[in-house]
C-alpha cells in the first residue's frame, strides 16, 4: 500500500512540473528534491520543510505556523528529525529550509516524546483552550503534570507578526524572556497606532483575553445586513447564502488593505487566486431602447421613533428583524429568543402600522397586516404556548386567499386587538415592555410583554429622488415612482417603466405580476429587435454510443483545500479505479477551471470515454457547466453525473476526515454505477404556432390581446357578448377620478383597429384539443357556425360578475341599490339621489362571509369614491358606512382619510352582528350595533347602498374542464404558484388575467393582463419549444392502462387512449415536466423516468453495499 | 454498539432538500457522515421498491425528504409522498421492517441548518436502533 502511494505521489509531482513547463527528467534551478517519510519531494528552494511536507499531505503537527505570516518557531511542536550526510539533528521543520538530498523524519518516538513536553507546557500556559486541548488529544496527551496556570496565551507570536507583518504595526510585541515572556505594548504603553481592526484576535488560536489589554480601543463589529444587524459579519463574505451571483466581495469601506494599503491576507490565503485588490469601478455604457425601474422600497425603522423609546428598548424589533429571527438560517437558527438576552418570550405584542398611515407617511403599506398575522403564527408553530398579540387599525387582508389565514390565525389563538397603542415603555428589571393602549370601548389598559415586534411600512426607496431626476421621471406625493393611470407600469416618461414596490407599497403576487406586466410593455417597444443580440454556440456532430460498452472517465475535484483538506482524495482516485467500467481517473486541482474542462475533452478523446462522472461540488451549480463540456467532446450531455464530494460531504464533515473519505468513495462509487447505465437525450422539440387565443373581451382580455399583438403575434378574441368591455362598462370613474368610460371606448378602438387582432363577439370555445404550441380550438360564432383555429397559448381572461345579493331586501325596494347602480345614477344625476338626507351603505355584502368567504378587495374603496363623489354633488348629505375593516390600501388610504375629514361616519360591525333592515313601513330602518359605543345604532336613510363583492362566472367550471385549468374552492381560476406563477397555470401554455383569477381593481387588471401576455410571449417568441428531457415514458408492453398514473399527473400530461382495443397511457413529452410522481404510482412498472430511471436509482441503492 | 456506523440514505429531491443540503455545506454545518444522499427530481419520484431495496441491500435507515407542503416544485408531489409514505410504512412492518427506520422530513433551500439537525437526530435515532435485521440473503 505505501508503496503504491509512493509512485502515485511522485507522479504528481511530476504533473506539477509538466505544467510549469519545465520538462521531465530536469530539475529547475530553483527547485531541491529531499524525502519525507520515505518519499521524495520535489519543491521550490523557499520552502520549509514543514511547507513541503504539507504538500505532500504530511501532516506535522504545529501551533504557531501560519501560511501568510513569517515563520517564528515558537511552538516547536513541529519537530523533525533530519538526516544529511550521516548527521542525524532535530529541527523545527517551520523555519528550516529545504535542502537537496536531506532526509526527514516526522513521526519518531523521540519526536513524539519532544511534541509530548511542548504541549504539557502549553496545556500549563492556557489549559482552558480548546485548540490545545485537541492538539494534546491528538498527541497523545491527557493532562498536564506542570503547574495549571491562569492563562490563555501560548507565546506563539502569531498576533505579534500579524500586526506588524500584516497590519504594517507595532501595537504589540513580547517583552521578558524565558518563563516571563509574555506580550505587552512597546514599553508597556497603549500603542496610539492600534487600528482596533481585531487580526490580532482573528489569528489567536486560542482567543487570549490578554489581547484586550494591549489597547483600549474597540473593534466595532460590522453588522450583517442582511440578518438586520443582529449578527456581525467579516469584511470579505458572500451577502448572503443564496446571493447571484454567489461569490465573495470585499468590503472597501473596512478592509484593512484598501484602508492602509497593508494586509493582503486574504490573497495569500485564496487557493483559486480569486482575489484582485485592482478591481475598479466601471463605467459602462449600454444602448437600450427601454428602461425598467424596479428599484423597490425601504422598511420604515420604526424603533427609532420617539413613542417607541428611540431605539433604546433592547427587546423591541421591527418586523424585519423579527423575520430574521424565525429563519432557520437567520442568526439564532430560527429559535425565537429576544435579542436582549436570548431568553425564550411567554408573550409576543405586534403593532401594526408604524410608519403606515400616520402624519409622515398617510399611506397603508399594505403587507404590514399579512405579515405580521404570518410572523405571529410561524412564532407559534415554534415555541408552542407562546402567545401573540397584534395591535391594529383594519386586518387589511385583501389579497388572494389572505381572508382564510387570518381567520385561520385567529382559530390558531392569535389575539387581534383593534387600537393603536399609546406608547411602549421598558421595565428595567426585566426588560419587559409595558404597553398602554385604550380598547375599542375607550377603556385604558397595561398589558405587559417580553418582546414586541414593530409591523414597518414601506417608503420609497434611498436615492429614489437622483433615480427619478437620472431617468426624468415624476414621483408621487409620497415620493414613489408616478405612474399612469390606466398604464400602471408606464412612468411619465415614454420608454421608461416601473414595477414593484417603487411604484406603491405591494406585496409579492402583485409585484411579481406588475414586473411581468413592465416586461410586456417594454417588449411591445422592442419587439422589432427581438433575437437580434443572439449568437448561436456550434457544436461538433454527436458521437453515437450506442451499443457500447461503457467507458467512465472519473474526475475528482480537490477544490483547493475545500474538498483536498478533508477528503484524501488520493485514496478515493485508487478506490475509484478498481469500479467497473472506470477506464480513467483524474484528480484535478479545481475541476471546473477552464484548463480542466480542456483536460475533461482531450481525456474524452484519448480514452474515448463515453460516459463522465465529476466529483466535486453540487450538480446544482455546476451540472451545467459540465454537461457542456462533455457535448464540446461530442458527448451527449445527459451522459453525464456528478457526485457531490463537497457540499454535501468534505464541507459537512470537516472534524471527521476518515468518514468523510469513506463517503466520498461511496457518492462516486454511487456516481458510476449510475452513469453506467444512461443514455443519451434529447430534449423534444416541438414547433410552436405563434398565434395566441384570448378568452374574454373584458378589460383583462384586451390589454392582453392589445399587448400580444404589438409585440407582433396574431391574436384571436372570443368575447361571450355581443360587445367588448365587460365589468368596465359599468364603471366610470375610479377613486383617484380617472374617467373609465373613455379609456374603454379608446381601448376597445385600439383592439379592434389592429390588423393582428381577430375580435369574435357573441362568440363562445366549445372544445379545445392540443397542448403547449399546437392547440387546436373549437369556436361557435356569431353567424351560427364552427370553426376551428390554431394557435399556440390561451389566456384565459373570463372575468367575474358582481354579486347580486338576496339580503337586506335587495330587488324589492328601489332605495335599496349596489354601489355600481349607484355610481350610474350619480354620473347620470339622476333625481333619485338629489337632496337626499343620508345615505347608509353596507360594507362586505356577498363577502367575508359563509357562501363567499374570500375579500373583494374593492368595495371599501368603491363605497369611499361614491361616497365622495355624492358629498361632492351634495354636501349636507349624511353619509353612514356600516364596515367590517376599512381596507383602502396602499395611496387609497388618503381617500378614507378625505372622506372621513369630508363627514362622512363609519361605524364598525361585527360578522355575528350584521346590521339589519327593516322597510315595511315605508322608511329604511337600519339598526346596528356599535362595539365602540357598546350599543345599538338606529338609522333612517334615504338610500340603501350595497357594497357587493365580485363572485366567479358561472362558466368557469365548464372552461376549467376544456382547458384542464383548477379552479379554488370559491370557484375563480388556481394559478400555478400564488407568490411565484401567478397568471401561469402548471399547465404549460395557459395562462390566466383579470376577474377570473380573483376581485380586483382595474388598474390591477391591467397589470396582470400585461403579465400573462409576457408570459405567453415567452412561448410565442419561438418557433420552437424545448420540452425536458428527464421526462416520463410508458413501456407499452406492460401498461395496462389503468390511469393511475394520468390521474397523479399535476401537468395533464398524460393521456389514456385505446389503440387496437388496447387501453394504454401516453405521456405528452410537450407538457411533462419531469417530475417522476406518475413513476412512483405505476402499479405495473409500466412507466420510468429518463435520467432517473429505476435501474439508475436501484444500482445507486445496491451499490451502498459492500 | 458505540462503533456502529450505520448505513442511511437520504432521499432529496432538487429543488428543495438538496438544496438545503447544499446550504448546509456552504454553512460549514457539521454532520455525521453515516449517510449518502440520492437525488432525484422531486420526492414524488420515490417508489416504495426504493425502501425495500434499500433495507435488502443493508441500509439501516431510509430518510425521504422533499419540499415543504405547499412548496413542491411540481406543484403537490409532496403530497402524493406524504400519502405514499404511509404505505410504505405498512409495507415495510410486513416485511418485518421497524418502520422508525424510515423517516419522511420537508426541509427548504433555505434550511441547511434544518437539514443538519434533522440527519443527525436520525442518525442517532439509527444508531441507538442498532443495524437493521433485514437484508437480502446472498
Ligand atoms: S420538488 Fe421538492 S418535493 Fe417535489
């Protein structure tokens, strides 16, 4: 065994030469060969011996030795015993050259007895350290028979060279000698030059107290930002974990090298040489024909307001940090404690709207309310019996499926308590937080707290006023980017968009949407330049495998020292080339290095390898890189595997070399035994009709069509009426005063003038065949007759109705009207609403209740315009709105804020005390019963309005079913990820806008009719579609058709059809995505995934055994 | 008992668990090696003859892990695991299995730390069961 790896040893340093060019046999001048242990070393003049030791992965023991620093030998423990010309002498390897033809020993008894002494002594000086204690273990040392001393210093000097070396100071140095060394200042005095930059401390292997002392001055730490100040973080770091790209910057501002020009540490110590001091900002000009601003918000700091003790209260964070501190991978690894004094909470307070709706910031911030309902419950589900309290205004939980989980919140036993606390104030000796805040019913109360999270709004983001003035863009009052009205993404400026938070405080479905909608709007500009910027990459012609044997090239990354120091790599080259079918192994410094992928082709070529196998980091980042690599040799790319050796094995088990090693043979055993058996695969390529169908000619519908078609694709209409508009023909001003009616008839002008749009009025689908690129669609026209049309995508923008309600008497008194029939009589003026007395409107009709349990999300704001607009026609009108919460959110609120200056009255009802309406005798009596006043109101109003909410079109179920789109339990279209995907469905190649994904406002339908027609023009810019090429296939001899497995498929992809009277499935190559679940559920090992197959995935199982 | 390295693989699925895994490496996590890791696309890959084969080929603990409900990068393939993974269950104590030999966790791209702490409680819960009895007769 030594002997073999002996050979291989010298090998490689015969590798190491052929690289420096110099050629075999010679030596270079400024190279010396000796032996270590038995095996000979060629390596650079410079060198210690302990250096080129290390180079041959011999391990000497040492304390005090350090790659960038001058070697001091202090420790001694790194002893070897040499042999030149007969002498025998021992020498601390650290500080003794390398000389030619010396031989060294590393690990004799009398070494070892020498190590023993050192570190019985050092255990004496500092026997708390860690650091020696595992060093002692390691050299067979229990315990000390010197006296223990009360120290934590060693002498070894490295802080000493560090300073002066690295730091380029002289703060410390040692003073007496022998048994009084220790170090001190120069002359005992504080050292004026200390940088307080903490390398001292950085390099102490034993983290030595006596480090404070040596200067007064403190290392502030650098806070982490991204985990909100509640760790500190080091100058040189990646951001955060999943940061893009994922590499490690350096912190100019505090980096000791571009401070004092010292230091340079780092590079010494970054095996890849990554690191470039000369990096310089650029300046780089590019030509564009748009611009898309998504320059986000800022969180509000509202510990730093004055009601909230200035930021002085230790247990007070904002929602942020909170949001830190429930991450698993945030500084205290998701377990909730106060960053105080890390104490678990009994009792959590929330406050909602800080820094929302208030002087400085009148605007709601719109994701406060969910967020802090999510915080309580997650905080919950940690520390279960911790109790949450949220102090708000209005749950404004207006979004998609938002209702549902407050209520589930509330079921959960999180408390909601309807104020807004006076002030927080500290209790000194607990550090608890004494809240004072008067109930609904005016009642004052203290509750006391261990921790409270601050709920913060949103405010335009830093530099929001230069970008503006940069772009020539308008901001808002609130100083957010402006936008137009019925074009919210577009800014004042021609060609420059905005999405996102910068525009208005939103939350992640609907900024996800706007940026996809900004997306459209900036294609629709440039559709003309599409492709233009595209080079197409050559490849050689692919080698047919077929047939043959397999042949693996195994390459084993050492990633520097990431996977080298942990794993003996060695070791796993041997064991990997006794596997099967292993014809090649290399071991490569860093495999994915562009000379090694030039190695990966030529070792294809010389060994004609057909299969590869890397064994290096995760497939996760680097498969692809790979893959490419191999299909440059002409190698199919899936014939291709990898083992991750570093992630998930050196770096994980970084204490256990033994095991690790063990592991890592076992992941590339693993690895060839499945690469051994793959196969060569193509992505299926389907061809793609680039012409879209729009269902619905609503506001949605059109936006879309409109957009689609300036972009360049054809694009065919249905509309189920007679005319185009939909729910937009009954609206006619928005809150913010945007007259409708006449964007409409522009808009419908506009669609139907453009020669791409084919608009089919009384018009309805009525069977739909085909899949992503090739749909094939019935339509019933008006003249009575079928017709089919081809086309590549569907959006499916259907709309919803407004809810006609059988309550409160509705259809059967003419006072008694929704808001939609009353805005039309108040822009008809009709008589009916002048001189009226008062007026009562009912919020929450047909919503938030048994039968349509979800948010409109309009009414509120519907019921504040009309009630505005009526005060401004009639100003002594009395205007009741009877609510449940106010939910104008976002720049809305500034209208609830007018309308409630302008008199109007809102009186809050509960769900279980809904108000009531009498009419019999002739007036309008509603009664409701006011928790504030704690009594029934009684109220006789002229008029009735009705808040009605938006309820699903009752076709939906029937266009569901054609398209094989869900549908959620309330009956509006389930888009394929609520936060992620939201106008895709997981079925490829449809795609949903408007009414028929949930209420909203046109302003927001607007935005998601832009989002679904630039997801589909991700589809319709080819003519041609890549399916995937791990999908799913049927062996047709052993299906039986039973359907199992069309039933597990999320994607619709897989289709039971009969041939010759035999039932069998049939996967849809287009549509499957790869997911294997139809595998799993096969009863008849009928079905099998490509790239993971069963027989890939059990040879991956034999192989763990021995 | 106290040198007893057991053999346990784990099941992750791309977009989730072995993404964890992967943030457990890059975080420097510590974990006990006692386990290999099978990736495959989703966890609604895993078949029940996986399991099986698995305990007859000597592996003493069999962890399948995916992406939290909800966060299934197929939409619900989790589920279709969770409802599976009963079965196998029943599967395995027919097959004279102790079923706490198979463990069934969610872990997302962001939870290395989740990923540590949950292999290694396996892993100790393995170790304190001691190795599996079943295995294929040579
Ligand atoms: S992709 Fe992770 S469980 Fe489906």
């Amino acid at each position: 065994m030594k002997k073999k790896m002996k050979k291989q040893k010298k090998k490689r340093v015969v590798r190491k030469n052929r690289k420096s060019g110099v050629p075999k046999g010679k030596q270079a001048p400024d190279m010396v060969s000796l032996t270590i242990d038995g095996i000979s070393v060629t390596t650079k003049k410079s060198n210690s011996i302990l250096e080129a030791a290390q180079e041959i992965n011999i391990e000497i023991p040492t304390l005090c030795y350090h790659k960038a620093l001058s070697s001091y030998g202090a420790c001694r423990l790194c002893v070897v015993e040499i042999q030149k010309n007969g002498w025998k002498k021992i020498q601390t390897s650290c500080v003794y050259p390398v000389e030619e033809g010396i031989e060294v020993k590393t690990d004799t008894p009398v070494l070892q007895n020498i190590r023993k002494t050192m570190i019985q002594l050092m255990l004496a000086r500092a026997p708390e350290s860690s650091v020696v204690q595992e060093m002692a273990r390691k050299l067979g040392v229990e315990d000390t028979p010197f006296v223990k001393r009360d120290d934590d210093c060693i002498r070894c000097g490295l802080c000493i060279r560090m300073c002066r070396e690295r730091m380029g100071k002289n703060v410390i140095g040692f003073k007496g000698r022998g048994d009084q060394r220790e170090i001190a200042p120069p002359f005992d005095v504080e050292s004026p030059d200390c940088m307080a930059c903490g390398a001292c401390y950085a390099i102490c292997p034993t983290a030595s107290q006596r480090l404070k002392k040596m200067s007064n001055k403190v290392k502030k730490p650098l806070l982490d930002e991204f985990d909100a100040g509640l760790r500190s973080r080091s100058v040189i770091r990646i951001p955060f974990p999943q940061a893009v790209p994922n590499a490690a910057i350096i912190d100019r501002e505090h980096c000791v090298h571009f401070v004092t020009d010292k230091c340079r540490i780092c590079e010494d110590l970054c095996e890849a040489k990554a690191i470039d001091f000369d990096q310089k900002e650029e300046l780089v000009e590019i030509p564009v024909g748009s611009i898309i601003l998504s320059s986000g918000a800022e969180v509000i700091d509202g510990k730093q307001k004055r009601e909230y003790g200035n930021g002085r209260y230790e247990n007070i964070v904002t929602s942020i940090e909170f949001e830190r501190i429930l991450s698993a991978s945030g500084p205290y690894h998701g377990h909730v404690v106060r960053p105080g004094d890390k104490k678990e909470p009994k009792r959590i307070a929330f406050i909602q709207c800080v820094g929302s709706r208030d002087d400085e910031h009148p605007y709601c911030s719109s994701v406060c309310c969910m967020y802090a309902t999510k915080e309580a419950l997650i905080a919950k589900e940690h520390s279960p019996g911790l109790e949450c309290t949220i102090f708000f205004m209005d749950i404004r939980a207006f979004g998609k499926g938002f209702d549902e989980y407050y209520e589930k919140a509330q079921k959960s036993g999180v408390r909601y308590i309807r104020c807004r606390p006076s002030s927080i104030e500290e209790k000194q000796s607990t550090k608890n937080l004494i809240i004072r805040y008067a109930d609904e019913q005016g009642q004052m109360r203290v509750d006391e707290y261990d921790m409270v999270v601050l709920a913060c709004g949103l405010q335009p983001p830093k530099g929001m006023v230069e970008i503006a003035q940069t772009l020539g863009i308008e901001m808002n009052a609130a100083g957010f980017c402006k936008t137009r009205a019925f074009a919210p993404t577009d800014s004042s400026k021609e060609g420059v968009f905005a999405c996102g938070p910068c525009t208005e405080p939103k939350d992640i479905p609907e900024t996800v949407t706007q940026s996809s909608s900004a997306a459209a709007r900036s294609m629709e500009l440039l559709a003309e330049q599409r492709h233009t910027l595209i080079t197409k990459k050559e490849y050689p012609a692919e080698l047919d495998v077929s047939g043959q044997e397999p042949r693996v090239g195994v390459f084993i990354c050492r990633c520097g020292i990431n996977i080298g120091a942990y794993v003996d790599v060695p070791k796993v080259v041997e064991h990997t080339k006794g596997l099967k079918y292993v014809v090649h192994v290399e071991e490569n410094l860093y495999t994915c290095s562009q000379d090694s992928q030039k190695l990966i082709i030529e070792m294809i070529k010389e060994h004609k390898l057909n299969r590869v196998v890397v064994a290096s980091c995760t497939p996760r980042t680097h498969e692809s890189l790979f893959r490419e690599t191999i299909r440059e040799a002409g190698l199919n790319p899936y014939l291709f595997e990898m083992a991750n050796i570093r992630d998930q094995c050196s770096w994980i088990h970084m204490t256990e070399p033994e095991g690790a090693t063990e592991k890592a043979k076992d992941l590339v055993k693993m690895a060839v035994a499945k690469a051994a058996l793959l196969s060569p695969l193509k992505r299926v390529e389907i061809d793609v009709i680039q012409k879209a169908l729009v269902i619905g000619g609503g506001v949605a519908g059109m936006v879309t069509s409109l957009s689609l078609a300036r972009q360049g694709f054809e694009v065919f209409l249905v509309e189920k009426e007679k005319q185009l508009g939909g729910n937009a023909r009954h609206i006619f001003y928005t809150i913010e005063g945007n007259d409708v009616q006449a964007y409409l008839l522009e808009l419908i002008k506009k669609v139907c003038d453009h020669k791409l749009i084919r608009v089919m009025t009384n018009a309805e689908i009525t069977a739909v065949r085909g899949f992503v690129g090739n749909y094939e669609t019935e339509i019933s026209l008006a003249s009575g007759r079928n017709k089919i049309y081809k086309h590549g995508v569907i959006i499916v923008a259907t709309g919803g109705v407004e809810y006609r309600p059988d309550e409160y008497s509705y259809g059967k008194d003419t006072r008694i009207m929704t808001q939609r029939e009353l805005e039309e009589k108040i822009v008809g003026a009709e008589p009916q609403i002048v001189g009226l007395r008062s007026i009562a409107m009912i919020q929450c009709v047909g919503s938030r209740d048994n039968g349509h349990g979800y948010c409109s999300r309009r009414c509120c704001s519907q019921a504040v315009k009309n009630a505005l607009s009526l005060l401004e026609l009639h100003p002594k009108t009395k205007i009741y709105i009877l609510y449940r919460d106010v939910r104008t959110y976002g720049f809305k609120e500034d209208y609830y804020t007018a309308a409630r200056s302008a008199g109007v009255i809102f009186v809050r009802y509960d769900r279980e005390k809904k108000p009531i309406l009498a009419n019999d005798n002739g007036s309008l009596d509603v009664s409701v019963f006011d928790p504030v006043l704690q009594r029934k109101l009684e109220i006789h109003p002229d008029l009735v309005v009705l808040s009605t909410g938006i309820v699903p079109n009752k076709d939906n179920e029937k266009i569901a079913k054609m398209l094989k789109v869900p549908l959620n339990s309330d009956g509006f279209f389930l888009e394929a990820h609520v936060k992620l995907r939201p106008v895709d469905f997981a079925t490829e190649g449809v795609f949903v806008a408007g009414l028929a994904h949930s209420p909203k406002f046109i302003s927001e339908t607007i935005d998601q009719a832009g989002a679904a027609a630039a997801r589909a023009a991700t589809i319709l810019a080819e003519n041609k579609y890549y399916a995937e090429a791990t999908v799913s296939h049927v062996n047709d001899d052993l299906c039986v058709g039973c359907g199992v497995c069309s039933n597990m498929c999320p994607y619709e992809a897989i289709e039971i059809v009969e041939e010759d009277g035999q039932r069998r499935s049939k996967v849809n190559e287009a549509l499957c995505k790869g997911c294997g679940t139809c595998v799993a559920a096969c009863p008849s090992g009928a079905m099998d995934q490509y790239g993971f197959t069963k027989d890939q995935i059990l040879t991956m199982i034999r192989s763990i055994r021995e | 008992m106290e040198n007893f390295k057991p053999n346990i693989i784990v099941f992750c699925c791309n977009w989730c668990s072995y993404a964890g895994a992967d943030l457990a490496g890059v975080s420097r996590f510590q974990i006990d090696p006692n386990f290999r890791v099978i990736r495959t696309m989703c966890s609604g890959r895993i078949e029940p003859e996986f399991i099986l084969s698995a305990f007859e080929n000597g592996a003493d603990g069999v962890m399948i892990t995916g992406c939290h409900p909800g966060d299934c990068h197929y939409i619900n393939g989790n589920y279709k695991t969770m409802r599976r993974f009963y079965f196998m269950k029943v599967l395995l104590r027919e097959f004279g299995v102790e079923t706490n030999r198979m463990k069934l966790s969610f872990i997302s791209a962001g939870e290395g730390i989740e990923f540590q702490r949950l292999v290694n409680d396996f892993i100790k819960e393995i170790k304190k069961l001691g190795s599996a009895q079943y295995r294929i007769k040579e």
